[in-house]
C-alpha cells in the first residue's frame, strides 16, 4: 500500500554583495552540518548560483514543521543578517507519496 506523509521545504534565494558571496557561503558551513545532523532534516543545502553573482540559493526538506522551528532556533548570526540584502525565500507543505 502506498503511504502517503506530509514534507516541509524551504527554498527560494537570499542576495548579498558579489564580492561577499564567497566568505557568506564559507561562513554557513557550520549551519549546513549542523542542520543535516538534526532529527527531522531530509536535506539542507545553501550554493552559490551559477549565474547571478550575489545570489545565494537555498533549499531545506524537513519531516515537519516542529522539527525545522527547533533548529530555526538560533537562526543566522548578526552578521549573516547584516550581509543579506534581499530575499525571497518561501515554506511549502508537500505531501509526499512513497511506493511499498
């Protein structure tokens, strides 16, 4: 029988200065390890785009929203936030069917 559950991902982008893309990115690494070591993270990446040189993708699949609040907790540090000049990141609920 087939199963189907509920998934949570948040993508879409963030933008900072060209020039700061690289040290940004650097910078995550401890967010990106520490996300895929929490209970509840399916997946969790931020990558440079390949074509526009401030903008910073993102994406996140989570088993549920509990899961991605308790790491949200700490949230960017003050710096990251400083560094961010715009972004259109978004939360989707998707439900997800998984064959036997």
């Amino acid at each position: 029988m087939w199963e189907v559950r509920q998934v949570l991902i948040v993508a879409g982008s963030m933008y900072v200065d060209p020039e700061d893309r690289d040290s940004y990115l650097t910078g995550c690494l401890e967010v990106v390890t520490a996300a895929r070591a929490t209970p509840g993270c399916l997946d969790f990446t931020i990558s440079g785009d390949l074509v526009e040189p401030g903008r910073i993708n993102v994406y996140e699949r989570w088993e549920t929203e509990e899961q991605l609040l308790a790491f949200r907790g700490s949230g960017p540090t003050e710096e990251q936030q400083v560094a961010i000049r715009g972004a259109k990141v978004y939360r989707y609920v998707i439900s997800a069917v998984e064959t036997p």
